[in-house]
C-alpha cells in the first residue's frame, strides 16, 4: 500500500488533506478550521515574513466579508436585488478554483487574493441579504 503525502498530490492537490493540528502550526490549524480553509503552506500569503494562517483565497475572502461593513454603513443593509446580485461576485472564484480542481492549471497568490476579495464582498452581500429578508428588516 502506497503511502499517501500529506498534502496528496504535489502535482494536482488530489488527496490533499487540511492540516488541522501538527506541531509547530501555531494559530494555522485551529484558524483554518474555524474558516474551513485547507491551509496549504504553499497556497498561504507570507506576510513580514511570517506565513499567514490561511491559504490567499481565505484571506481576500475574510478582508471582502470586511470590506463590505463600510458598505453596508453607508447603503444600508442590501434588498433582494442586492444581494442576488451578490451572487455575480462570487463567479471569479467559482471559476478559478473549479479549472484548479478539474484541471493541471493553478493560478498564483495574487489570483487567489484577488477572487477571494470579490467572493468575500458578494458572500456578505448574499448572506446578510438573505438575513435581512429573513428577519423582515428594512434595506436600503
């Protein structure tokens, strides 16, 4: 029985399995978990030379979900429209990772960052739209 690497396939990812806890992980695994984040070392941004918690695609995904509290702010929360359009911001990312799953291609940090960005920005119009309507509280 072939052993499998930890992080499955170096060359397609297949396989791949989130290192949740391992030593010396510091603040990876738990932060990573609580995201839902894979964590890859080679997928995370490096930062002051320090190697960030969470895989670029997490991270533009968290500072889009924060970039979105100024806008909420300012336009109040998002009506249906709004947050179904919501749901366009999302594509980028879709699409990126979907070619990386199905196929050899991988886009670098500044893609993932990039996508993250814009799927954080119209998960938090979707999601607090969604609760907006929910809970029958009045848009802007």
């Amino acid at each position: 029985m072939k052993a499998e690497a930890p992080f499955g396939d170096p060359a397609t990812g297949i396989g791949a399995r989130p290192p949740i806890v391992r030593p010396g992980a510091g603040l990876r695994g738990p932060v990573a978990l609580a995201l839902g984040c894979h964590a890859h070392p080679e997928r995370c941004l490096v930062l002051g030379g320090r190697r960030m918690p969470i895989c670029a695609r997490c991270t533009g995904i968290v500072a889009g979900n924060l970039a979105a509290l100024p806008w909420f702010a300012a336009q109040g929360l998002p009506g249906t429209g709004v947050a179904l359009a919501g749901l366009a911001f999302l594509i980028p990312a879709a699409i990126d990772g979907g070619l990386q799953l199905a196929t050899r291609y991988r886009s670098g940090p500044a893609r993932r960052l990039s996508t993250g960005l814009a799927a954080g920005f119209g998960q938090a119009l979707v999601g607090v739209g969604v609760l907006a309507a929910a809970l029958g509280l009045p848009t802007g």
